[in-house]
C-alpha cells in the first residue's frame, strides 16, 4: 500500500480550522505516478476489499460505516461503484438522503438515519448522509440558525454513540473544483445516458457555491472527531479518488481484529455419503 495513505497522513484533526482553498481538488497528494501507474494499485485494493468484506460479514462483531459527502457530480455515486464493485452484497447496503418525507419531518432529524447504520458484520456507504441537516438546510435557509447550530453537538454525540457500541465510522468529503463540476455537468446534459442525474436544481446549488464551500469548512472543523474523523480527498481525478478512498478503507479494515469463526465444534469428523 503506498506509505502515503497512511490513515494519519489523510485525516484531519479534531477541531482544526480547515480551509478548502489550501487543499488542491487536482491534486494527488503522496502518489507521484499518473492513472496507469494507479490502476494495479486499485486492482489490487479490489480484491483485498473484496477478501476484507467477506471476513467482516463472517466474524459478525464489528461494522464500518462510511460516509461520502460533497457536492453536486464530485462522484460520490462513482465511489459506490467504483471502490465497493467486488464486494459481496449480501453484507453491504448503500443508503441515500434526499429531502426527508412529512413522516420524518415530524420526528427529530436523526430520526431516519439511526434506521439505516450498519449491523454487525456490515458495510454501510452513506451517499449522502446526516449532514445534509447543516449543509443545505443552513445555505438553502431552511432553518433558523439556533436550530441547525445545536446539530453541530448533536451529530457528534450521535456518532460517538455508534462508535462506542461497535461501529467504525469513516467520512469522506469529496473536494473538486467550481470548474470540474461545470465539466461534469456538460458531459452529463450531452449523455443521453448520464442526462437524467442532472437537474435544474443542480444549477441553483452551483450559484451558491462560496456558500456551500464555507458551511463545508464549518462541518469539517466542528465535526472530524478522534472517534469519526473527516477525509479530504481531492475529487477531480476520479481515479485518485478511488485509490486514495480505496486505500483508507482497506486499512481501516486490516486494523480490526477480524477472523473467521470455528464452526460448530467436530466438523472435521463428519463424512457426507
């Protein structure tokens, strides 16, 4: 595994101020090779993941929840399929938040994300989370300040909640650039194939981009906790994206102490006619 993606190396301290603006969206920081020189590296990451995920689902004490954050095509989409592609389904659940419905409306906002975290054994990949609830909620205005300030503590006691009864949590923002985006969506509108992922909507967030790009920063520094902690990963070369998550994953993974179960004791003995 490249010494750069070091879990130490990619992650960012508890309550230090993080500007995006000193983290290059083009960049690839600790890998100095290009997308061929990559691609064993990822293929590679595949298979161990694939192996990982099997003997996670087997051992059934712990679980991984990964949480992929960013902005409208930074390719949070691609990560799921890119990243997660060998492994087993059966153990792995992907779970999106688009607007909350009248029912969840009417309950506390972690409401309908409590539901959806891993059980043991399993991989969640959270494409798009709880997050929203500061994200768009404050630049859109959809609530008063107090109200989404207060969920800056709530989100953290949440996930030390989960960490403390099992769950390993990992969250990625995924950092690409104002023009990357504007790429992105052309070639989206040009696809007869990728045309139904964009939406007129999409439009307005990008009009409010220095907005969203500072309550980003906000959640990065009030929310990457020793326990849960935040990944920048430079986003607009795709396939850096997936070594760098695919590398941080796998690591993640290796430190559990996972192994597989006996199995019912005297197996060995039995004969099958």
């Amino acid at each position: 595994m490249p010494r750069a993606f070091r879990l130490d190396a990619r992650r960012l301290q508890a309550g230090r101020k993080t500007r995006l603006a000193e983290h290059k969206p083009r960049s690839t920081p600790g890998f100095r090779g290009d997308k061929a020189a990559a691609k064993p590296l990822i293929d590679g990451l595949s298979r161990k993941l694939e192996t990982l995920q099997e003997l996670l689902y087997a051992d059934g004490r712990h679980r991984l929840l990964v949480v992929l954050q960013g902005p409208d095509a930074s390719g949070k989409d691609g990560v799921v399929r890119h990243v997660f592609e060998g492994v087993n389904p059966s153990g792995v659940r992907v779970a999106s938040f688009k607007a909350p419905t009248e029912e969840e409306l009417a309950r506390d906002f972690l409401w309908r994300v409590h539901g959806r975290v891993p059980r043991n054994g399993e991989i969640v990949l959270f494409n798009r989370s709880h997050y929203e609830d500061v994200l768009v909620v404050r630049v859109r205005k959809l609530a008063p300040k107090p109200v989404w300030e207060r969920r800056f503590d709530q989100i953290n006691d949440f996930e030390r909640l989960l960490v403390e009864s099992g769950t390993t949590i990992l969250k990625f923002f995924l950092h690409i650039s104002r023009e990357e985006q504007g790429e992105r969506f052309r070639e989206r509108i040009a696809d007869p194939k990728k045309r139904w992922k964009f939406r007129r909507g999409d439009l307005e967030d990008r009009a409010l981009w220095p907005q969203y790009q500072r309550a980003y920063q906000d959640v990065l520094r009030r929310t990457s906790t020793s326990w849960a902690p935040w990944y920048v990963i430079p986003a607009d070369r795709e396939w850096y994206r997936n070594l760098a998550i695919g590398s941080i994953v796998v690591e993640t993974l290796e430190k559990l102490d996972l192994a597989y179960p006996p199995g019912e004791p005297g197996l060995q003995s039995i004969e099958i006619d």
